[in-house]
C-alpha cells in the first residue's frame, strides 16, 4: 500500500509516474476499458462527448488540488507523529484492506459493475500479490521513514528520482526501449537532485549527515518499487485484473510483511527503538492518532530528545485527511484515465512538483516540515522542471529540434488534439488505449510514493 503513498501507492505510486516510456509489456489498461463499455451499457440519447469533456476537466482541477495536497500532508502527518514512523507505516497500509474489500466482496459475489471481478481472478494463485506485497512492504517502510526525517521541499523534490532509477531498472532486466530524449530527460533530473543535495553535502555536521542518509533511503526506495512493477509485468503479463482485487491483496500480504519488519526498521528510528520498546511504542502512536500524549518530560522511557515531546493534538486531523487525499487521490488516476489519456494525468503530475515543493517554503508551514527557499532549492527545481517537461514531453520539441518526423497515430494525424479533450475507446491523442498502456509504468514508483494503491494496477 503506495503513498506512500502511497504515493501505495500510493502506489500511487510514483505512483508518481513519469512520461511516455516506450514498454513492451506493460502494465494491464484493459480493466479501464471494460468498465468504461460495460458500466454504460446503454448511454442515454443525450450523452456526449460535451458531458465526457466536462467530468475530464473537473477531475483534472480535482486532481492538481488532491495530488497537491497528497504531497503535502505526506509529510504533515509525520510532524505531530514524529515518534512513531513505524504505527504510521502499519495504519497507512492496513487502512487500503477494509476499503478494498468492501469494493471487492460484493462485486465478485453479486457481479456488480459489469462483473469486472471475475471467478478467474479469483482463482489466480496468490504468489504474485505476496511478492509484490513484500517489495511495496519495503518501499513504504523506507518512504515513511525519509518523510518523518527530511524536510517537506526536499520530500517532494526526491520523489522525482523514481525516473531515472525505473528507466535504468526497466532498461536492463526487461530490455526497455526508451527515445534518445528520455534518456537526456532522466539525466537532467538526477542532476536536479544532486543541484538540491550539494549544499548539504558541503556543510557538514550531524543534522547534514542525517539529511543525507535519508534522501539516499528515499532515492534506494525506488528500487523495491519499481522492482514490483517490474515482477508484475513478468509474472502477470496482460492477465486482465480489476485494479481494487489487485491492489486489496497486494495490501493484505504488505500489512502482513510489515508486522515482522517492524522490529528492525524500528532500529532505524530517532532514537532506535529496541524490540522490548515496540510494543509501548505501537500503542503510543495509537493514542497519538487520536490526540492523546504519551511520551514527555515526565514519561519518557526511550530517552526522546525534549525537542521531539509528543505533541499530538493535530495527528487526528493530519493523518485522517492524508488517508482521504490518498484515496481520493488513486480514485482521479482512475476518471482520467478513463475519460481522458495519460498525457492529462503526466501534466498534473508535473504541476504538482513545483507547486507542492514551493507551498513548504510559505511561513505558517515552517514549523511543520517546511523551510526557506535557498537560491540552490529554486536552481535544482528548475532544472528537475526541465528534466521533468522533456522526459513527459519532450518527444515533439525533439523530433522539430533534429528533424524527425513525429510518429502519426492510428487515424493518420500527429496526435495535434487539444490535451483536455475526451477521447473514444480505442484512440488517444498519443495513439491507441495499447499504447498509453505501454507507456504507463516507468514512473509508477514516484507517483504511488510508496502507497501502492488502485494506481498500482496502471
């Protein structure tokens, strides 16, 4: 369960997802496809493409709103629970398996929506849910942890290293075929990053070294992520998978995984938690998500630094309101998808990053993960912008740039339609439903931020 998200996904993903990866084998779109024939089997006379464009811009101004937001209380909801990354971690996953389910018992009993839960699905061995389980399990742990300890711009601006690192793992174990200008894209984004990093890799001291450590836990969860969506492309392939079924088991087997794991991840906390400690632990962070303080200068068995008192009166409201922006969140990912392409939702993705990154640096934001912009936090934003616009965007700016001819779509035009635009069942303004199926994945990881939610199934 991504992110975080998330981002398990909320998975989203990450996820976030980036641009147009040119994957064979990607993750399955036709879910999508057969709830949007079978869910309006019969369209009333006066439906058309007017009504589509109207539900495609609400849920894209929905989105820029919730994703944002996502991001944001990604980080606040550590702040009052900054002592208990690890109840976070297990609260946040196991939330997705009573919502899951309650999409997923009726549906496959009663066939509701179309029958979009079949009994084939249902028979499919659960070996794939557990694998899957177990690396998003190790992805959110290390993303919940980095967002606990890092600040909320540098948060925001890490998660954009999903892109290089799932081009790099896609490109060698599935043999990826990415544009000369994907590449450059991905680079110029690991640049920005390492722009953002420089200042503290110069200073020095404790509380540098501690920043350091965490952006690289952050940047190393991109791995198990991205290793998910990989494993779920070879060990499923196109099987045809409700996105909720999907995601309620991966969630099942990820709360499962994160029992055990907790004790040594607990060892990673500030201060470590030792395995006699998680218990009190776990039960603090209970009575902290609903507003009650436990560990202060009178009770303070884990030696917490006095800094970190708990402080809990704003945890309900924090971590409840992320819960419903995450959710809220993979349920957008799916209306844009459907009524709209890929291309709407890799723009949203895009405004989010500069938006979410500056929001941290507003002043009443200071004392809740945020901090002042440096002139080197604006430089390296810039440039991961960059990377970002020609990584999602850039194959026409590209091909005019070295005089390539751009590749035309099914109906024989370049694609040149209005980007908030409806579309039919089969076409997108980058080609056919196939193709922004295969173009889905690579960014999966940085959209789902460790949450590997319903957009763990793109």
């Amino acid at each position: 369960m991504r992110t975080q998200s998330s981002d398990k996904n909320i998975g989203f993903h990450s996820p976030e997802w980036g641009g147009p990866p040119s994957r064979e084998n990607s993750v399955d779109k036709q879910p999508y496809k057969r709830l949007s024939k079978d869910s309006h089997p019969n369209p009333a006379p006066g439906s058309s493409d007017d009504a589509k464009a109207r539900m495609l811009l609400v849920s894209f101004l929905l989105m820029l709103v919730i994703g944002c937001g996502n991001k944001i209380f990604q980080k606040l909801q550590t702040v009052p629970m900054y002592n208990y990354p690890n109840f976070l971690n297990l609260l946040t996953t196991f939330m997705y398996i009573p919502l899951s389910f309650a999409y997923i018992l009726p549906v496959a009993k009663f066939g509701l929506l179309g029958g979009t839960i079949t009994q084939e699905q249902l028979n499919l061995p659960k070996k794939p849910f557990a694998v899957m389980g177990f690396l998003d399990c190790l992805a959110g742990i290390m993303q919940i942890f980095a967002a606990t300890y890092l600040p909320g711009p540098l948060l925001v601006l890490l998660a954009q290293m999903a892109i290089p690192v799932s081009l790099f793992l896609s490109k060698t174990m599935l043999k990826t075929t990415y544009q000369p200008y994907q590449y450059f894209g991905a680079v110029i984004v690991a640049m920005g990053i390492v722009v953002v990093l420089a200042p503290t890799l110069n200073e020095g001291g404790g509380d540098a070294t501690k920043i350091l450590i965490w952006s690289a836990v952050m940047i190393l969860s991109c791995i198990p992520m991205t290793l998910s969506s990989i494993y779920k492309e070879k060990a499923l392939g196109s099987t045809e998978l409700d996105p909720v079924f999907l995601n309620g088991w991966i969630a099942v087997f990820q709360f499962l995984f994160s029992i055990p794991l907790a004790i040594p991840s607990a060892l990673a906390s500030d201060p470590p938690i030792h395995p006699n400690e998680l218990m009190d632990n776990l039960y603090y962070g209970l009575k902290c998500w609903v507003g009650i303080d436990s560990i202060s200068a009178s009770n303070n068995p884990q030696n917490i630094d006095p800094d970190h008192y708990d402080d809990c009166g704003l945890a309900p409201a924090f971590v409840n309101v992320y819960l419903l922006f995450n959710v809220c969140y993979n349920i957008l990912i799916i209306l844009i998808l459907k009524f709209g392409n890929a291309n709407i939702l890799w723009l949203a993705m895009t405004i989010m990053v500069p938006v979410g990154n500056l929001t941290f640096a507003l002043p009443f934001l200071e004392n809740y993960g945020g901090a002042p912009l440096k002139p080197t936090d604006v430089m390296g934003l810039v440039v991961i912008m960059s990377g970002l616009l020609l990584y999602r965007f850039g194959e026409s700016a590209w091909n005019r740039f070295f005089g390539e001819r751009p590749g035309e779509d099914d109906e024989g035009d370049s694609g040149n339609k209005p980007l908030l635009s409806p579309v039919n069942e089969e076409q997108t303004p980058g080609g056919t439903r196939e193709d922004m199926r295969r173009r889905l994945s690579s960014e999966e990881p940085e959209m789902m931020g460790g949450v590997g939610r319903v957009g763990k199934s793109f």
